[in-house]
C-alpha cells in the first residue's frame, strides 16, 4: 500500500459555512425558513454561516441542512475550486 499525501481542507468549517449560505441563496430560502425546516433557532443558522463567529456545528446538523437544501453532504464540504485565468 502506498502512502499517498491527502489534501485535507484545513479551513473545512468556513468552506462549509461558504456552501450553505450559497446553495440556501440559491434555493431562494431565508436563514429564518432554513432554520425551521432544520428546527433550530435562526440565530444559529446565523452563526453557522457568519465568518466572524467561530462557531462549530455537529454532524447532525450539518446532515439536517443538506437534507433541507435538497444537497449531498459532500457537495456542502467541497471547496470550491477558483477558475483558472488563461493568458
């Protein structure tokens, strides 16, 4: 077996903060409407998905959300990648 280096995201909860505000937007929703639907306090939600708050959130909410979302878990965990510039 080879060792093989993984590229671990080593800012994964604000990438993941990054995709739920932004597929959340996409599906028209409000954080108030998303954190119904996942029956947590919109305050949460807010923290979630605020840069400024270091705020952690378990599995099971992240799996709420993306059920909520209609969005596989591993989408909300990818990065996105930055498109490269062609000179």
């Amino acid at each position: 077996m080879r060792n093989k280096e993984i590229d671990f995201d080593t800012d994964i909860y604000n990438t993941i903060r990054k995709n739920i505000r932004k597929y959340r937007l996409e599906k028209g929703i409000t954080s108030a409407e998303l954190a119904e639907m996942v029956d947590l306090s919109h305050d949460f939600i807010r923290q979630i998905q605020s840069e400024k708050v270091a705020y952690n959130f378990s599995v099971e909410t992240l799996y709420r959300i993306s059920k909520a979302l209609d969005v596989p878990i591993d989408v909300l965990v990818t990065k996105e990648e930055k498109e490269k510039i062609v000179s």
